[in-house]
C-alpha cells in the first residue's frame, strides 16, 4: 500500500479559466498512468463523504481502525513514532520547531524546513526547568514531539497555532479541569522559555548567518494520551511493515504491532528519498505479508502552496512507483492519498481521493490516467477509508466469510 | 439551494416503447443543462438507496436533520410553518380542504386546487364547538393546519385518506392509549361537522356555480408534535433563510431558526410566480449566506399525473434558474430534488434523484444534461441527503477538520 499524502488536489486558480487542470492533470507521471489503465480505480472518503480528514484520521481508518472510536489526538501517535518511553497517563504532544519574531508573530511554522542541529536544540531544551517531568524528542526535519508527565494532567488544551502571521497566543485549557488549567500553564512555560533558551542558541545563530530561518520556538499541539491499537496481525492475518518519514505513520504502525522500517534517507519532506524508500518497502515484503509505504512530500509542499514542487514531487514520486511496478511479481499494489489537498488554499479539503488497485484480481474498469477526474469513472466507485482494508483481504482471498 | 420537489421521473409509460423518455429528458431546460455541464453531478437517495421518502423526510435529511431522530410527522411542520402560535403538547395536523359527494366518497384531494375564499371557510371551520381547544389555519392553496391542545391527546391515529375514488372512513387510533383514542374521536367529529359547515356555505355555492369543486371537508393527516431541530445558524455558522410557498418548508425554516421570506406570488402550486421567487432568494443572498429556495409546482403536477403540466413547469422553472445563474456571482448553487415523482404513478418512488453543484471550486465530470440518466456518471456518484450539507460546507471552505 502506497499512500501519496495530499497528492490529490482541486483544479489550481492559475488553470481555472484555461485548462482547469489539477497538479495531477499537469504532471507527468507515466507509471501511476499506465497503474490506473490497468488497475481498479476509484474514489476514497477516507471519513465519509464531505468529512474533511487529516492525515491521522485518514490513515487510521485506512489501516481498518475506526478514528471516531480510537482517535486521540496527533500527539499521541507522534510520540509513538519516536523511540521515546512512553507510559499509559503521559500526555503527549506533537510539535514543530518554528521561528517567530521579538512580538512572537509566527514568521514560519517549520523553522525554514530545518534539517540540521535540531539535536543540539533538543538537549538545550530538556534542560529547561517546568517544575513537572518532560521529555523533549526529536521526529523528522522541524517535527518533534513533547511528553508530560504527572499526576494532575489533561490532554483538554488548545493547540498552538501554527499560522503564519498570526501571534503566538497562551494556550488556554479547553474545560475547567484543575489539570486542563494546569496542563495549559505548563504548555505556555515552556514555549516562553523554549524562545528564552533558543533564540540566542548557537545552531541558531549559524543559521541566522547563513540566512536561514532559526528554530527559536517550540509549537506544541495535539495533546492526548496513547490510543489502543488492536494488533494489526491479530486483526488481519498480515504481518505488517511500516517505511515512512514521519513519526504519525510510524507511531500508527508501531502502536498497531507493525514492523518501522527505518530509512535514513527519509526526510518526510521532499528532498526525501522516495526510490532509497520504494527499495526499502520491497526489501520489507521478503519477510511481510503487508508493507504500508508513505510519501509525505506531496502534502508538505501543498500546504507550502507550492504548486510547482508539487508537481515535481509526483513526478519523481511516480519514478519510484515505476521502478517498484517492475520489482513485484505476486504482490497487489494499492495507491492512494489519504485526502485531498488543495495547493490553493494550503490545507485538506473532503474532496474525494484517487484510489487504484493494481496487479489484483479484479476486473478493469475503463480509466485510462490517474487523476482525480479519470477517478469519476472508476469501477470501484465511490469508497470509505474503512472499505479499503477488506477489499484488499478479498483480492489476496483472506477475508472471511459472513454466513455459508 | 433550489430543490424543486419531486422533479425526477420515471421513464414515462407514454414513451416507454419509443424513446423511453422522461420529463426531464423531454423538457427544453437549456439552463439546467449548462449547469449540469459546467458543474459536479451526482444522484441523490434523501434516506438512503431505495428508502422512498417524503418531501419532508428527504428536506429534512438534506438540510442535516437525520429525520430518523427528529421527524414526528408532517402536520408540526405544516403548523410551524404558518403563522399559529403553538406550544409543546399540542397535536399539529396538516389538513387539505377537498371534495366529497354525498356519499363521502373522495372526489378532489384538492378541491379543485382552490386558491380564493379560503379565508371566509376558515372562519366558519373555528366555530366548531369541538369540545377541546383547537385552531384552524390557513396555509396556502388547499392546504391548511390544525392544532389540537387538550391534557390528554395523543398523535398516535391514523391519516384521513387523500385516495381520490375511496370512501373517507374514520380515522383510527393507532395504539389502545386512551388519548389516541380520544384523539381519534375529535377528528372524526371535526372532519364529520367540517363536511356539514362547508357543505352549504357561500363560497362553496358559488364555486359550483362557477363549475368548480367545492371545498366542503377538512382531510387532516399527520399527527404529531412539534419536534426540536438544532438551530442552522449554531450548526453550521451560516445564517439561512427560506422561500417557499408552502408550509411544510417553512415550517421547517422556522423551527431550524432560519428567516422566513414570504413571497406573495408563490402559491406552492404551477401558478406560482417563480421568477419572483428567484429574485426574493437573489435578495436574501444580500443578507444571508444561505438561500433555501423550494419549488413545489413539479411535485403538485406529477401526484397528479399531469404529464404535459410536469413538462411545462420543468421549462418554467429553467428560465428562472438562468436568472439566477446569470446574477450570482461568489455563490455556490445547489440544484436537486428531493425525490422522485413519478408522474405515471402519482406518487413518490425511491429512485435516486439529480443534484448538481455548479459555481463551485470542484472537479468537473462528463455530465452534459440535466437528467436522470446522464446523472448516473455524474462525479459525485450517489449520495444521501445528509451527505449534502457537509459537501456544500466543504465546497465553501466552511467544513471542520477531524483530526490534522
């Protein structure tokens, strides 16, 4: 299973009145083309239709776990993708390494897509006195992820904000529950003080002088406490393995009992090496029934609003589609975005998402390209995130009966 | 939002053999037919595939009141929809004038689609000493309301008959509850003393002198209360209003917290003006954000198997349409049906009906006419009432994101 996060899209402004094409529509992407001729198409929902995902629900209820039963926050799955321990009470939260200027006005939300030094920041940052145990962690690029621990706490906070141009406001409790109170007021000591000890920090500096954005805040949200995950071989059958460059992915595939691939030249952002993955998500399927690979440069970069990159970024994600369809003999692809994401307005929409079964046992339908318009057409019709599991067990013949 | 009630058809039995036609397919709607062109189409199932509904199920799911939870009958939200002051207990009907012979047997379930002289009847028909409290009122054309408020009634009794041909039997309590009981035996006497009222009264002498039926008995139906709908504005942030000609719609507007805008020219019938219902709905986009305009002249004409006036209607309301396509600008048209009418039949059928979106920021599919057929590839696929909402919010950019 290849999920492409984001890569489906609205017709772009600057096509509107011309074309009215999509990036998908604009690349040239001849291998996902020739997977869609031959494959069973279709259209995705990942929550139902006109429920606007993000990509953790989407996923979920991708990988067959209900996110309106098992959802607890970004968070929590984020710290499961990192190496960090983690108890049943923590709280976890997801957070981006950003830069903010002296009135706290949010001037980029990934830090200029850092890359580097993030680790000295991380240890000048757990030094940081908060009066309750935390633990500071590094994910992938500007994302890491922030646990708190203590008797007294709740996941019910506010988010920090992660839009550009707007200031940084205190994070304030989301009920009157003495640890939401509590909860909330740690959070903020510890974005005042992340300012106060990377502003000045070294890493920073040289970044400042090689004008670079500088990683001087620390944007915490997506509070909540550890989901549970039925085991996904218990569930399915399937030993399962994850290859992604995001902690959610891998903290999905961990807490459901998968296999992380670990691919150092993932970077969750595009200059990710999507081909060191493809090999990576083939190597895997010698020992697992199932290989769940994520691509999540597509989505970056549309939220980014950078249609030109986005293109780009299918483009070479479609090389390595290409290269992976020559290298599997017995094995059932399945491609697909786990939502839209329009590069217009930078954010997730409830469009529908293309979905393809490729070398299965199906029968054809008559799409010819893999675009969101061709999709309208496809034989698997119209499918929820939920639906996307079982069709796969019938197609490999291990979904089981209802009634004889 | 345009729904033009009970606009989808069957193929007509008149065409059956040759072109296998439907009004739709039949009607010169040039406008129609560009919007489908230009826009996102699909089929609708109000309640879900093969539920057959009524217009005020099916308003009711696709303005997102599951009416599974909220629905207590038609007559309360024909009452609500009138001007009556109305409190919690009281049993609401909806109740046409029509007309019997001597035998009661049913000759015109709208007698005769009266449109005058109604108000004097009403007048007379409140003079009935009922032994309970109660008020009669006027809706539009044939239609009127009747509240019952007694400490020991109950909605649990049966409808009067609107067979025309049948014999209006007496209406049975539905459960041995002695207020449904006692119910039933109020409205029998209404309707037996409303036919003794009528039968000589002025406005009906006159009628038959003018050759017209005579509105010499009240057929109530529906019982129920008053049901609680959760306000639009809360639910979805967007201030809605409603034209319509009829009651049940308006019914619903009010109880949902919506803004009523009364049209004098609309009748709830096929001699509505329905240009100047467009204009009222151009004129409440000024101040609304969500126009709700309802056309009933389609649905009224295939119950009465009128073929040739379905054909007539259906052009009548195109031309409208073109007004308002040619005077919006940022706004996202909804067109649908509620439900299918089939017009061979008389009645309602549980086949999907067209909705298209047009105006929007969507992806186009290979719709190019307004129809019940061309919409089976429309991009939207099939979708049910409670799916429209959610798609419009989405379309607007007004949809919350579950999960990030």
């Amino acid at each position: 299973m290849i999920i492409i996060d984001g890569m489906a899209d609205r017709e772009l402004k600057a096509y509107k009145d011309k074309s009215k094409k999509t990036p998908l529509e604009i690349a040239n992407i001849p291998n996902l083309d020739q997977m869609a001729k031959e494959g069973l198409c279709g259209l995705l929902d990942s929550l139902g239709i006109g429920k606007r995902a993000g990509s953790d629900t989407a996923i979920l209820s991708i990988l067959g776990y209900d996110p309106y039963d098992v959802y607890t926050g970004r968070g929590p799955l984020e710290v499961a993708g990192t190496k960090i321990k983690f108890k049943e009470d923590d709280i976890c939260l997801r957070c981006n390494y950003a830069t903010v200027n002296d009135d706290f006005v949010l001037l980029d939300r990934t830090a200029g897509h850092i890359s580097e030094g993030t680790e000295y920041l991380e240890k000048t940052l757990n030094e940081i006195d908060l009066g309750v145990e935390f633990k500071l962690k590094n994910s992938a690029g500007y994302r890491c992820v922030l646990l708190l621990r203590d008797d007294d706490l709740s996941p019910s906070v506010e988010d920090a904000t992660t839009e550009e141009g707007k200031k940084i406001e205190e994070i304030k409790p989301l009920d009157d529950d003495r640890g939401s109170i509590k909860t909330a007021k740690v959070l903020n000591e510890f974005i005042k003080k992340s300012y106060e000890i990377l502003k000045d920090h070294p890493v920073n500096s040289k970044r400042k002088e090689e004008g670079k954005m500088p990683a001087n805040i620390i944007l915490p949200r997506g509070a909540g406490v550890i989901p549970r995950l039925e085991n996904f071989y218990e569930k399915y059958g399937l030993r399962g393995a994850v290859v992604s460059g995001i902690g959610l992915v891998k903290g999905m595939g961990h807490l459901a009992g998968m296999d992380i691939i670990d691919v150092p030249e993932a970077t969750g952002h595009i200059d990710s090496d999507f081909m060191a993955k493809g090999k990576a998500a083939l190597d895997a399927l010698k020992t697992h029934d199932f290989v769940l690979l994520h691509i999540e440069g597509t989505d970056e970069v549309s939220h980014d609003k950078n249609v030109k990159e986005k293109i780009m970024v299918l483009e070479r994600v479609d090389e390595m589609i290409g290269y992976i369809s020559r290298h599997v003999e017995d094995t059932l692809v399945t491609i697909l975005a786990d939502h839209t994401t329009s590069t217009d307005l930078g954010d997730h929409t409830a469009d529908p998402a293309p979905i393809v079964l490729w070398n299965g046992d199906f029968i054809t339908d008559k799409v010819r390209e893999f675009t969101e318009r061709e999709m309208y057409r496809g034989g698997l019709h119209r499918i929820r995130g939920m639906d996307v599991i079982p069709v796969i067990l019938d197609q490999i013949n291990k979904s089981k009966k209802f009634g004889s």
